[in-house]
C-alpha cells in the first residue's frame, strides 16, 4: 500500500539497485556486492522489523532530555517503545559454533582449523569498514534516483496542492447542495536548459438538492513556463548535480 513505511522502503530499494545494477557493468571494477543487507550470520544483522524497529541504546545523560527537556516535561510514547540492549545481531556468535551474544564482555568461540579464504570470508562478513563502504555506495545511488527524478516527467498537483474535497451546504427553506471542490490533475519537467514547464487541469462540480435540481462545472487550464536568465550557461548549472551524482556512483 502507499503512504506507509514499507512502501516507500522498498521503492527506494527498488530504484536504487537498479542503478548499481546499471553501473556495476564494467569488468575493470565490478563489485561481487551491492546489497546492503548484511547476511544471517554477520554481527551487523538486524532481525527486527526494517519498518517498525526498536530504539537502539542510548547516552544515558543524554536520554534525560526524552523525559524533560528545558523544564518541559517530554512525551509518554518513548516509555512505550522497544527498546535493545545492545545493536550486534545475537545470533552471529552462534553461527561459529558459540552461544548466543548478550552483549557481554565475555569469551567469544575459538575457531579451528580456520583456513585463509574462511578468514577473509569472515573478516568481510564483520569488517564495519567493508559494510560502510557498501552503505556509501547505495547512498550514493539513492542520492542519484533523487536527481534523476528532477528531470523526468512528474505527476500530480503541480500549481496547487493536489487533491480534492466533498462538501455539503443546506441553509433550511432555501437550498440545499452537495459541492466537490476542486479535482487538480498536472505534470510538470524540468528541462536541461533549467527551463521549467507545468501544465494542470482543474474541475469543480456543484450538485443543487432543491429549488430546481441540477449541476454546474467548471473546468480551467492553466501552464507556466520558465527560463532562467544567462541560458548561454544554464545548462552547465542545471545539469551539475545530476552529473556529479552520476560520477559517484
């Protein structure tokens, strides 16, 4: 569904590894890795929901402040949500052949018979530098659908907010009537040149109840186009994010 946590996460997976996809081509630096997601038996795991998941440990001076802050006392939903002892995937000790991680100081398993491709597989697998560099890599890339979006053609209520509304009027002996406001459909796109065109149609209905019952609509029309001025060099500045973007990934 639109509009929750999850929809939103999984377009913006969506989008993001379709470009790495795209440029993950080349043989000269093809990575074996784009995927954010750390596996099963890595200490970075998160076994919790990805859209509702619970608060991470805090500073214990600084989390007085959720209670009161500035002589203000703080809102009671902090006290209601999860929250976890430690950040490690629990469960990472025990794919090595070890208990569960509680977050103790405690002996972690000895691994024998440890052959050099194991240890790079595990040195990769809980480097926190390796998992930076690939989260690096899909910011980058989520960075790079933003700007790539700004060009491409957009829908929806593009000279006024979008959307629309029913309302009913009755004034008692006189009339009554059912009225649906303005309905705004629209596109816009931003030009290489920085030039700027939106286009948006606007319909408002009127439905009289009494008094001789019928309708009445009316629809507008209304664009816009813009140029910015030194069009001589508009498109090197237009053009600039989106190309910087496109070279960091």
């Amino acid at each position: 569904m639109g509009c929750t946590r999850e929809h939103y996460r999984t377009r913006a997976d969506q989008r993001t590894y379709e470009i790495l996809n795209q440029k993950n081509t080349d043989p000269r630096w093809a990575v074996p890795k784009v995927d954010i997601t750390p596996s099963k038996d890595s200490r970075f795991y998160d076994p919790h929901d990805l859209d509702n998941p619970p608060l991470p440990p805090d500073d214990p001076i600084a989390r007085q402040y959720m209670d009161e802050v500035y002589g203000i006392k703080g809102p009671a939903v902090w006290q209601d949500l999860d929250r976890l002892q430690h950040v490690e995937n629990p469960n990472w000790t025990v794919a090595l052949g070890g208990e569960p991680f509680d977050g103790s100081s405690g002996s972690l398993p000895v691994i024998e018979n440890l052959t050099l491709d194991d240890a790079i597989e595990l040195g990769m697998r809980n480097s926190r530098d390796y998992q930076e560099q690939i989260e690096n890599m899909y910011l980058a890339a989520l960075s790079l659908t933003f700007e790539r979006y700004k060009f491409d053609t957009r829908f929806g209520g593009v000279l006024s907010e979008p959307g629309t509304a029913m309302t009913y009027e009755n004034q008692p002996g006189d009339f009554s009537a059912w009225e649906l406001g303005s309905t705004h459909l629209g596109i816009s796109r931003l030009m290489p040149s920085g030039a700027q065109f939106a286009a948006e149609l606007a319909n408002n209905t009127l439905w009289m109840l009494t008094g001789g019952s019928g309708s009445q609509t009316a629809t507008s029309l209304a664009y816009s186009i813009t140029q910015p001025l030194y069009l001589a060099i508009q498109r090197a500045v237009t053009l600039e994010k989106l190309t910087q973007s496109e070279r960091n990934v």
